[in-house]
C-alpha cells in the first residue's frame, strides 16, 4: 500500500482520481484480507474436526487394548 501511494504522489494524478485509487486500492486489500481470513477460519475448524476424530479413535483403541488386556488377566 505504501509502494501505491508512492506511486500517486510520483505521478502527479488529480487529487480527486487518486482518492478513488487509493479507495479502489484498499477496498482490494480489505476483500483480499476477509476471504484470507474466512480460508483460515474454515481450515482451522476442519484441523479441529480431524484432531477429534483422532482422539476418538485413539480413545477406542486404548479401550479396546484394556478390555483385552482384563480378558486375559
């Protein structure tokens, strides 16, 4: 964003199309950095729904191995 003001003030552009740029500009970034966020957010929970499964299923097996091991005491 810095580069892109910059890149106005060298250009020497109407005060009032450079206002729409930089709008335009940080509109860009704001839309770029919701669906960055809304990505993560949704990796996050899928992360969260694979680590439960995985206990899950480690929970049932440790329970398996203790019924199995009071079986044969």
């Amino acid at each position: 964003m810095k580069n892109g003001f910059q890149v106005k003030k060298e250009a020497q552009v109407e005060s009032q199309v450079a206002s729409m740029w930089i709008k335009e500009l940080v509109d860009s970034y704001t839309r770029s950095l919701d669906l960055s966020s809304g990505l993560i957010e949704e990796h996050t929970l899928d992360m969260i729904a694979e680590i439960r499964e995985e206990a899950k299923k480690e929970a049932q097996s440790l329970k398996l191995n203790n019924e199995k091991q009071s079986k044969s005491e």
